[in-house]
C-alpha cells in the first residue's frame, strides 16, 4: 500500500508540468480566442475605413479630372473678324511657333500629325485648323481659350503638356482672341490625329490632371505683362520648354529655368548666366540672330531653333527686340552696343577676298592627329576659309557648340549637315552619315574640343556617337530659312 501511495506521489509529480502545460494552453486559446473577438471587429473597420478613403479620394480625384464639354458652335465667317485682329494673330502664332509643331512633313499647314517624341511615348499633334470635323472649326472661343490657359479641349478632354500649355497659360485673353481669329480664318483641311502611342497608363487621360495639380500654375500674371519680352518669351514664345531641364514626369524645372535641355534630340544651350558662349550675347547679337537665323559671332540657327527663327523674320521687329533683351539680360549680357566686346574670331569685312584652307592651316594639337587629318580634309576648306557668315563656315574657336556641355548637336551637323532651303538662297553644308566612320567623329570630336575649346574633353562620346547614328533622336537637321535678309555676298 505504502508503495502504491508513493508511486502515486511519484507519478503527480511527473505530471505536474503536463498538467500545467494543458492548462496554460487551455488559457492561451482562449485569451486568442477573446484577442480574436476584439481584432477581427477592429480589422473590418481599420478596411471599412481605408476603402472610404480610398473611395472619397477617387470621388476627389474624378471631381478634380472631370472637365464638362463645351458647347459646338457654328465655324465663324472671316467676315466676323476684324482684319487687324486677324493679322495680330498671324504674329503672334509665328512667334508661339505654331505651324512648326503642328504640322507634319508634307502635311497642309496647321492639320496636325506631327510625331512628338517624349519619355513617356509619342504625342502626335492635333489638327487647328476650322475644320468642322477633323480640326477645331466648332469651337467656341471660349473653348479655345480653356485650351489655351487649362489645357482642356473643347469636349472636356486633358491634353498632354507636348503642347505647352503650361506656358501658354500665360497669354492674355485678348492674345488668345486674336490667334483663335487668325486660325479660324485658315483654310479647312480633313486630316485625321494618329492615335498617341504612349506608355500604360498613361493614355487615361484623366492622369493629367494629377499633373497638372503638381506642375500647372495657371496665369495670367499682370506682373509679367509689365516686361513685353519677358511676356513674349515666357509666355507665346516658351522659351523654357526647350532651354529648361525637366523632372522625372516631365516638367519643366523653375528653379533651373533656361540653363539648358534637349528638345527633338538636340541639346538646347543655357541662356541664362550659364551659357556656354565663348562670345557673349547681347541685345543686338540677339536680336539679329532672333530676326536673320544668324550672327556673325556666334553661327547659323539649326536644328528645332532654325523655324523658330524663320517665324520670328516675319512679325513687328519690336517683338523681337523685347525678346532679345530679355533674354540678354537673362544672361546678364544686356550691353548696348556701344559696348560689344570685340569678336574672338575677327569677322571679315565686306569685300574680303575668301582663301581656301589647307592641311597646313590647321593648327596641331598634341595627341590628336588623327581627329586633326579629318578636320583638315572634311571641314577645314570652310571653317578656316575666312568666308564671312551666313555663308562662310563659323570659325570653331567663336562656335558655341565646341564650348557645350555635350557634343550632341555636333554630332547631328557632322551626321547630316546644313540641308538647302527650298526655293531661298541659304547656308548649306554636307553631312558625313555615309563618310565617315564612328570612330572618325569621335576623332573629329576631340580634335575639335581640344583645338577651340579650353574646355575638359568630353567623355562617353563613342556612345552617344552610336546612339545618334542609330536613329535614337531626331538628328536630321532643318533648313535655315530665314536668312532671306541676309546680305548677299556677290562671291557665292
């Protein structure tokens, strides 16, 4: 008996933590249990709640997308217009530039289809002329100024900031009245926009206004209407859109405005203090580059800048003076002309006899003789010739485009040259695409830079080399026809 007692002792001893085991976990799995009773309910408000988040802030955000359309007007008759009116307009759209983007390679003026490459995928420019179906010619003016100042077409519809509305917005409404006169007295064209061709999900229109609320601060501001050129560039003429950085989604950079972008695979150079210009501008030299598409020191207009210059030849020469001064004083280089430095190349004067250059003018530099034996063989016999401009090759030492942070734009004139303008007396120079091996240009590049420039070399050249060769930009170059006004030069 005695050992049964001990051996029962013995076994609840034993037993004991199992016991207490069971019985913990008896307590645990119902304090779970009753943690469970509290957390679910809490757990469905805590979704409850971010799914009326989520839904109010799409309610928000679809209030804030939402645009309402506008009401379709019967195309006004030119007789409707005041003459003045219409003919303010036609300067005014030259120097916003209008025809240049939307307009397409042999396309009818203003019927759109122009294909504007971007980060995000291309953007093909809309039809403004009156046609009633296929271009603008049932809206209303108010329609075309919500365009204008919102970025908002006349069914209600976000448009993509390839139109620069974001500059736009700063055009006055009386401005705006008198280009919607100029364009609604054009001729109709039925010319259909291509779809866009953009990245997922950003042809959901409705995005837009998400960028807007970030990037998009509309105008007009009366402060700026006070400076005439700083109106004109800021505003119609949107300077920044191609001379400014831009972020990540695509805007424009305030905080770094005119110090240099890209635009159709050119670089566009600072004109700000930054500009790389070994000759600095000034009012005049501006104003005549703006109005000629030349400058004596500082070369021809090519690239997206030679129709821009072409427009600016034909509106009221104090338009472009404003904007000349603005953007010299913007550069801090707003001399008269009494002060001009003397040119770093002397510019030949009229009559000069031109001489044709040969290996032996061209001057050594230690380590590149092979980009030197291309100078002298594919540009020397021009840019060393003394022949004055616009006709005459730009002696490099006075080129901006040796003095740049890139060779990018280089690259595209070697590649493809200065085509002739049709129809117009003007400068003309060849492209070496089939000539000329990559390695070649990269050569020629750093014989360049290190000749004419006190500049470091520039680096990942090959690459980018490549990459314009290829097709990766919009490198072909435009004709520089707005050099009507040039002085002939009885020797061409």
């Amino acid at each position: 008996m005695r050992g049964f007692v001990l051996s029962a002792a013995w076994w609840r001893l034993r037993c004991r933590p199992v016991l207490f085991f069971a019985v913990g976990l008896r307590l645990d799995r119902r304090r779970n249990m009753l943690r469970a009773e509290v957390t679910v309910p809490r757990l469905k408000t805590l979704l409850l709640g971010a799914a009326g988040a989520i839904v109010l802030a799409g309610a928000g955000f679809a209030a804030l997308a939402w645009k309402p359309a506008l009401d379709p007007v019967t195309p006004p008759t030119r007789e409707s217009f005041p003459p003045e009116l219409i003919r303010r307009g036609a300067e005014l759209a030259a120097i916003g530039d209008c025809n240049t983007c939307h307009t397409a390679p042999g396309g009818k003026v203003f019927a759109g289809g122009l294909a504007l490459p971007t980060p995000f995928g291309t953007v093909y420019s809309t039809n403004i002329t009156p046609d009633p179906e296929a271009g603008i010619g049932r809206w209303s003016e108010a329609a075309f100024q919500r365009a204008m100042r919102e970025g908002v077409d006349r069914e209600g519809s976000h448009l993509y900031p390839a139109f620069p509305y974001d500059h736009f917005t700063l055009v006055t409404e009386a401005d705006n009245r008198a280009i919607y006169a100029y364009l609604m007295t054009r001729e109709p064209v039925r010319a259909e926009t291509p779809a866009n061709e953009l990245v997922f999900p950003l042809g959901f229109r409705p995005l837009l206004a998400g960028w807007k609320l970030l990037f998009l601060e509309e105008g007009p501001r009366p402060e700026l209407e006070a400076d005439h050129g700083a109106y004109l560039a800021e505003g119609l003429g949107h300077c920044g859109a191609c001379h400014s950085p831009r972020n990540a989604l695509g805007a424009v950079q305030h905080d770094h405005a005119l110090s240099g972008g890209e635009a159709e695979g050119w670089y566009a150079y600072a004109v700000n203090q930054s500009s790389p210009a070994p000759q600095p501008w000034t009012e005049e030299s501006l104003f005549h580059y703006l109005r000629h598409g030349w400058e004596a020191s500082h070369g021809i207009a090519r690239g997206p800048m030679a129709p821009v210059v072409a427009n600016l030849a034909w509106v009221p020469e104090e338009d472009v003076r404003a904007i000349a001064g603005y953007v010299a004083r913007k550069m801090g280089h707003g001399v008269t002309p009494a002060t001009v430095p003397a040119p770093i190349i002397p510019v030949p004067g009229p009559g000069t006899s031109p001489t044709m250059a040969d290996s032996q003018a061209v001057p050594p530099v230690p380590g590149q003789d092979a980009g030197r034996a291309v100078y002298a063989s594919a540009c020397a016999s021009c840019h060393e010739a003394g022949r004055p401009l616009p006709f005459g090759g730009m002696h490099l030492k006075g080129s901006t485009a040796p003095h740049g942070p890139n060779p990018r734009n280089l690259i595209n004139v070697v590649l493809d040259g200065l085509p002739a303008a049709e129809g117009e007396r003007a400068p003309i120079m060849p492209g070496f695409r089939a000539v000329l091996t990559d390695q070649q240009i990269v050569e020629l590049l750093g014989y360049i830079r290190a000749a004419f420039t006190d500049q470091q070399p520039w680096t990942g050249v090959e690459a980018l080399v490549r990459e314009v060769r290829r097709g990766h930009t919009t490198s072909a170059s435009r004709p520089t026809d707005a050099v009507q006004s040039a002085p002939a030069d009885p020797t061409q």
